[in-house]
C-alpha cells in the first residue's frame, strides 16, 4: 500500500478552516504538513508538521528573501525544513535561496495522478513532487468516477504519494471553480454536490496514522 504525505496550502483562509481540516486529521491521529502563507494560522495539532508556503511571484530578489526570513522567523518553533511556494512558481534562484535558508525539501512539481518518486535536485533539494492536488477536480469541473475509486487509484503500489489539499476547498465542499470563485470569501457551503469536503472525508476513512508520513521523515 502506498504511503501518502497529507499536505495543506493555507493560502489566506481563515483560522476556521484550518481548525475544521484539523478536527477531522484528529479523529484518525494522521499525520499532516501545513505549508502557511502568512504569519496568523495557528496549527495546533501534535501530528504536524510546518512548512512555509510564500507567495514569491513578481517579487525582487530582496522582497523574496525577507519573505522567506519572515515565515521562517515566524514558524521557528516548529523548524520548518520544507517548502511550496505559492501558485508553484519556481527557479533556479529560488532554489539557491532556498538552500541558503536551510531548507532541505520543497513541493513544487506536479503530476496528473502519475507517481514519480522523490529526487533532488538543484542546491541539493529535495524535491516531493505532488501527485494529487484538490484543483484538479476544480479544473476540469468534474468529479469522475476515477477520483472515487480509492482502492485502484490511490492504494495501489508501495510509493509515496503527495496529496495536496487547501482548507478552504474542503470546508466549503467545492465542487468546482465557479463555486470556489463565488464562495471562497464569502464561505458559503456546498451542500447539494459531491464536493471537495465530501472527497477528503472518504479518502481519509480509507487511511490509517501508519499510511501517512511527513516529507521531512523522509530527508
């Protein structure tokens, strides 16, 4: 069976929805890593692990490094080794400051639902690539009879598997990006539609602590 990293961008969501997506990783004690975006979420939950996850597009070179400095200066009690940043936008020198800050791993390459395994890459980084990503039922505007079949699909091999999930997609169950568009800020809650909460509370059903890990176990 294949092991699965349990990751969530928090993007700018609301504590709310943090605390949502913790209360049901909690029910199962499984293990999960939080990539925050900004200094305000609070993850309080003894099977985390903290990444950071910066928005650094558009940005200077200094602009970049005070950004990185200040979410590892905000999250040092948690000794942050990972990284994805924000849109998954990625560079050579990104790379290299990355190094310099004492990263050791980022999560920035995606596949479509094709396991590829950990390598490193430049400045000696780690790369986990990301093998399921929530915006992939959002994209396409569908949720096919693929994504359900847990057995086949996700528990089929022995390899890791990086899931990629946002909190506010889960909370407010969306089912695709024009509900995510319209209800993100106002959080209204799909009730109606298969949606993304409805998704990630019969994948983790399947899921025991042992199927899960975190990336910075596997340095």
């Amino acid at each position: 069976m294949s092991k699965f990293c349990l990751t969530f961008d928090t993007d700018w969501c609301p504590q709310k929805h943090i605390d949502f997506v913790i209360n049901l990783l909690n029910k199962k004690n499984l293990k999960a890593t939080f990539f925050p975006t900004n200094n305000f979420p609070v993850i309080e939950y003894e099977h985390a692990e903290i990444g950071i996850h910066p928005d650094l597009e558009y940005n200077s070179e200094n602009e970049i490094k005070k950004r990185i400095e200040e979410l590892l200066t905000h999250y040092h009690s948690y000794t942050p080794t990972g990284v994805r940043v924000h849109r998954l936008y990625n560079s050579a020198p990104l790379n290299m400051y990355f190094s310099e800050f004492g990263l050791k791993y980022q999560s920035n390459y995606t596949t479509y639902l094709a396991s590829t395994p950990p390598f490193i890459g430049l400045y000696n980084m780690k790369e986990f690539p990301i093998y399921f990503m929530d915006y992939f039922l959002h994209h396409f505007n569908e949720t096919t009879p693929k994504y359900k079949t847990m057995d086949t699909l996700f528990h089929k091999g022995s390899d890791i598997k990086v899931m990629c999930f946002h909190p506010t997609y889960i909370y407010i169950n969306t089912h695709n990006m024009d509900f995510l568009q319209k209800n993100k800020v106002t959080h209204g809650i799909n009730n109606t539609y298969y949606g993304m909460q409805d998704f990630f509370k019969e994948f983790i059903s399947t899921l025991s602590q042992n199927d899960t890990c975190c990336p910075k176990e596997l340095l």
